[in-house]
C-alpha cells in the first residue's frame, strides 16, 4: 500500500512527527515539491442528493452549493484531527490566496466527516484558523449525508481516523473529477486548477 494512502489522523508519536516534519518543510527553504508524493487521476462521480449545512447555518441541497457557477475544489476534513486535516486546509489556505491574486473565480468546498461534533459554530471557529475567504465554504449535516457524500467520491475509509489527504477539483458541471491523492503542494493544486481551464 502506498504511504500517502495508509492512516494519518492516527494518534500515534510518528505518525504526528511524520506530519509536523512535513508542515516544517513548507515553511522552511525547501521547496513542497521535494517532499510532494501524490496520485493524480479523472474519475466521474454521481452527485448524491442530500442536503448539508453550511457554516454560515445556511440549509441547502449539496448539488445547489456544488453547481453555483464556480469551479470547485473540494476535500474532507474534521474539526478535532490533529494531524492530516490541519495540513490539507493550509494547502486550501494558500491555494485560496494564490487564486484570488490571480484573480480566478472559484469555490472551495470544505466537507466534515465528524458531523456529530463539527457544528456551523466549530467550523466558523476552524474557517477562522485558516482565514478562510468568501470563495471558501464549509459544510456539516447529518452523519448519513456525510457518509454519503464521502462514499459518492470514492473518500471513505471506515471512519474519521482512517481518512486519506484528498483533494478533487471540477471546472463546470458534467466535466470529470481530478482527484490528486498524498501530499500534495499548493503550487500543484493550482497548476492543476489552472490545467482545467475553468476561467478561460
């Protein structure tokens, strides 16, 4: 089994001090790209119909957040992991900056797989770790659309401490998924979002 697909929000000592020397890369003089290990791949995947909560409070059926005109990236974290999910939303975080200085339209999509205890109150909190912009949404509802929509993108792996680092990007609706799966940079993210050519 590759590296990048075996557990990360496990509480183990080194499994944390694998992840915290990764963040340390990201700020140090090394570049992301040599310490990058990701999968990238197309698939298509059938839009689940359920409904999530935003944030903000806001009810809504996930297709209506999905398809709102925007390009969209999406990954699945939860509030309390202490490991992999801190790592994926920096990367959204600086994926976030670099788009909106390029002057992109986009909409990044943040999925709780801990909707039990991810409240709209917890998620505004964690949105605020990150400064999470207008263009970056957070979502929680109940734990069967949760599990649904993690099954329907082919991201569920038992339960919240066996989850993998994920990110999916789609440029308009009916257009196939690029799944980058590992550790990937935001200077990747954004060469594939760009790729896409969602703004042209």
């Amino acid at each position: 089994m590759n590296t990048f697909k075996q557990n990360f929000c496990m509480s183990s000592k080194s499994w944390l001090l694998i992840v915290v020397t990764i963040l340390g890369l990201a700020f140090s003089n090394w570049s992301w790209a040599e310490s990058a290990q990701f999968e990238r791949s197309e698939d298509n995947y059938k839009i689940p119909d359920v409904n999530v909560v935003r944030q903000d409070g806001y009810k809504s059926a996930f297709v209506k957040e999905l398809d709102d005109g925007r390009p969209v990236l999406l990954n699945f974290v939860f509030v309390s992991c202490s490991a992999i999910c801190p790592m994926l939303s920096h990367v959204f975080s600086k994926v976030q900056e670099k788009l909106t200085k390029e002057g992109q339209k986009f909409h990044l999509m943040t999925i709780s797989i801990d909707p039990e205890n991810d409240t709209p109150a917890s998620l505004t909190e964690y949105a605020k770790k990150f400064a999470a912009g207008e263009n970056w949404s957070f979502y929680t509802g109940t734990r069967e659309a949760s599990l649904t929509l993690q099954k329907a993108f082919k991201a569920y792996r038992g339960d919240k401490m066996n989850h993998a680092s994920l990110i999916l990007m789609r440029s308009i609706p009916g257009k196939s998924w690029v799944r980058l799966e590992g550790f990937v940079s935001p200077d990747e993210v954004v060469r594939e979002f760009n790729a896409l050519g969602a703004n042209k």
